[in-house]
C-alpha cells in the first residue's frame, strides 16, 4: 500500500545517485533529486497515453497546497482535457497578465509609482502630495486602469472638491494629479494625459499680507500665550528672523549651523533652487537657536516631529494647521510664508536693494546675470539680516525708528 505523505516522511527522503519517485494514491507523487530538490508530481492517462507533470516544488509549496492542485488537476482530467496543458495555459495567461498590470496599473498602483519614483525623489513636500492622492484621488479612481481615466473624470473629481467648500484644494489637487500623469506619459505607463486643457478650477488671488510694526510686536509677545509648543513658537519666531522658508526652517539639522562663526548652511537638496544657501545668523537668530538647544530632544533635527522624533522632523503642514488655531489681537489673519515675505518688505524699506533682498531670500536668478555672477555675497547677507535683527529688537521694545534710517546696502 502507498505511503501517505507527511511533513515528516518528506523529510526522511534522502536524496540518492539516481532521482526517484515516490507515490501516493491517485497519481499524486513525489520526486526526490540528487541535489535534494523534491518536486509534487502528478501521473495520469490521457487519450490512452501515460503522462507525468510537474505541480510544484516542495520548498514552494508545501502539502496541503500540493494536495488542493492534484486534486484541481484531477478535476480538469475529469473535463476531458489535459492537466498540464491547463496548467501551463493558465500560468502563461498569468503572466501575461501581470505584465499588462505592470504596463496599464490602476490608478492606486501609479500612485505608489509616482511617490516612490518622482515625488519623494524631487519634491520637498512629497508627504502633501500623498496626503492628497490618498484622500481625493484613491477612493474614487485607485481600483481603475490609470488608461481609462477621462478628462472629464478629472473635471467631475474637481467639482467634487471645490463643491465641498474647497476651492483652494481642487486647485492644488489638479496641479498633483496633472503632475503624476504627466510622469506615466514620460514613464511610458500613457501615451497621453487626462489633464491637458483642464483649468484651475478656483482663482487665487496673489498674496501681498505683510505685517505692519504693530502687528509684528503684537504677533511676537502674543505667542508666549499663544496655545502652541514651545518649539513651534520658536519655529515661527525663527522664520521672522532669518527671512527663510518655512519648510527650510522646519527641516534644519544641528549639524548645519555653525554656532562659532553664525552661519546655518542650508544644503541643495533641501532648497527650493537646490542650490546650497548660507544664511547668516544674527544674535537674536543664535538665541532663539539657543533656547531651542536647551529644550531639544534630538541629534539630528531642531524642530522634531513630537511623534517620530529623531526620525523627521515638524512637518510644514503641521506648522500652517497651527497658526490657523490661533489668533493674536488686532493682528489680521496671515501665513508663516506672510512672515517671510514680511521681512523681505521691510529689508527694502530699510534701504536694501532688490538684489540683496533676493540673496537673503534666496531667490533664484535666471537672468544672464545672476547666472554668471558667482559672488556669495555673504557680507550683504549678513549686514542685511543682522540690520534688520536689530530694527526687530528695536520695534519690539517701543523704540521703532523711522524706516531709510540704517546705512544702505550698496550693489556690488
């Protein structure tokens, strides 16, 4: 009588000089190599003709699997056809199979492409694209071929957003979207894109917020109430200070400021030109990093996430969701970005030239010019912000003074 197979018998098969093969009832067998490799086997007759085929490998499949593909094979037997021409039709329409997934993806599958491939390569600000494919996108579309999404798919998924109140998101929701097909076109996922002549859906109005003198003392005394942590409230202080960018700020390592000679070293990859920019740091900007030592719970990052901490640090979102809470006195609703664009207002009514402004603000410069001048202009920067830090202190303690009134900043 046939051995009924086991784990254990299976095991106890030792390979020989010659293969061999084991067999159960019914045609399900086993056979033993004399590497050691085992491979399921099934013996039948089929239109008079004995046949063997090969159902798997024992490392790969173990019994109880072996056992429901003998007895699938049996079944199709029992059809009329042959078992290992199903089997090797099935596994070849298989494979063709995944590789029209791989060559058409859903939508979710050309998500996950984009965000591994594009965004979190190039983009800063990936986390904010996923969050917006994830929470717009997905739902509707993830489980559709990526090629059959329309024009007027991407239209109605726009009305959707901007019908819920959001005009400002269906905006910055066409801009990602337009920005991942247009990366399955260049990937060779499409041909052509879905968003081509498709319009913002919502106008925005440029921003030209600048804070007044008032409302910087207001803001600055206003956050030692304000219902923010203390590191989120130096975070804002910092952006006022240094002119930087809020993502730019959140995302300072120690190991990029150098406390000695008062400068903070942005590398490229984290600038928005990426190319590496030299921020001089002022007393007041050295003691806000001061405080934030002093308080810090990480190596790497100044502003640690709270949740993460040594692994990334305070999100730009996190920081706009923050000042959206709060409200100073008679300060005019505005943005961390109004900080910046504040200080490079005031940097020009202190007598600082456009092109000073610009190196402080690290703009980048396409023109002729800008592209062969290669002069760091790190005094500039520094008479620059170090001017203004002082007319900060100077405001925030009642004693502003006319603006014109410090030396001008001369081009070079």
């Amino acid at each position: 009588m046939p051995q009924r197979f086991t784990d254990i018998y299976i095991k106890s098969l030792k390979p020989q000089t010659q293969r061999y093969d084991v067999r159960e009832a019914d045609g399900f067998g086993m056979r033993v190599f004399p590497s050691g490799e085992k491979s399921w086997t099934y013996t039948y007759t089929f239109l008079g003709r004995k046949r063997r085929m090969t159902l798997g490998k024992y490392e790969s499949m173990p019994l109880r699997e072996a056992r429901q593909t003998h007895a699938d094979a049996r079944k199709v037997l029992a059809s009329g056809l042959d078992p290992a021409e199903h089997l090797k039709a099935t596994r070849e329409a298989q494979a063709k199979a995944a590789i029209a997934e791989l060559k058409s993806p859903t939508v979710a599958a050309l998500v996950q492409e984009y965000l591994e491939r594009w965004a979190k390569v190039h983009k800063r600000t990936w986390e904010e694209d996923e969050r917006i494919l994830t929470k717009d996108v997905v739902p509707p579309w993830g489980k559709r071929k990526a090629k059959d999404i329309e024009r007027r798919d991407v239209v109605l998924l726009l009305d959707s957003i901007k019908s819920r109140g959001a005009p400002i998101q269906a905006n910055r929701t066409l801009a990602v979207v337009r920005r991942m097909f247009n990366f399955a076109v260049e990937r060779g996922i499409l041909d052509t894109t879905p968003t081509s002549h498709i319009k913002a859906p919502a106008k925005e109005n440029r921003r030209d917020r600048v804070l007044t003198p008032d409302e910087i003392k207001r803001f600055w005394y206003g956050l030692d109430s304000a219902p923010l942590s203390l590191p989120t409230r130096l975070a804002l202080r910092l952006i006022l200070v240094t002119g930087q960018r809020k993502s730019e700020v959140l995302n300072m390592a120690w190991s990029e400021i150098d406390t000695a000679s008062g400068w903070w070293t942005i590398p490229a990859e984290k600038t928005k030109n990426g190319e590496q920019h030299r921020v001089p740091l002022s007393d007041l900007a050295l003691s806000i990093l001061d405080e934030l030592r002093e308080i810090s719970i990480s190596d790497t990052w100044v502003f640690p996430s709270p949740r993460t901490v040594n692994n990334c640090p305070m999100t730009a979102t996190a920081l706009d969701h923050a000042v959206r809470r709060c409200t100073f006195e008679e300060v005019a609703h505005f943005t961390p970005h109004d900080l910046r664009r504040t200080v490079g207002t005031c940097l020009g009514e202190l007598g600082f030239n456009r092109l000073v402004q610009d190196k402080v603000l690290n703009h980048k410069d396409n023109t002729v010019g800008g592209i062969y001048d290669r002069h760091s202009y790190d005094k500039e920067k520094r008479q620059a912000l170090e001017t203004w830090a002082d007319y900060l202190q100077t405001m925030l303690t009642g004693k502003a003074r006319p603006v014109n009134v410090l030396p001008m900043a001369r081009a070079t």
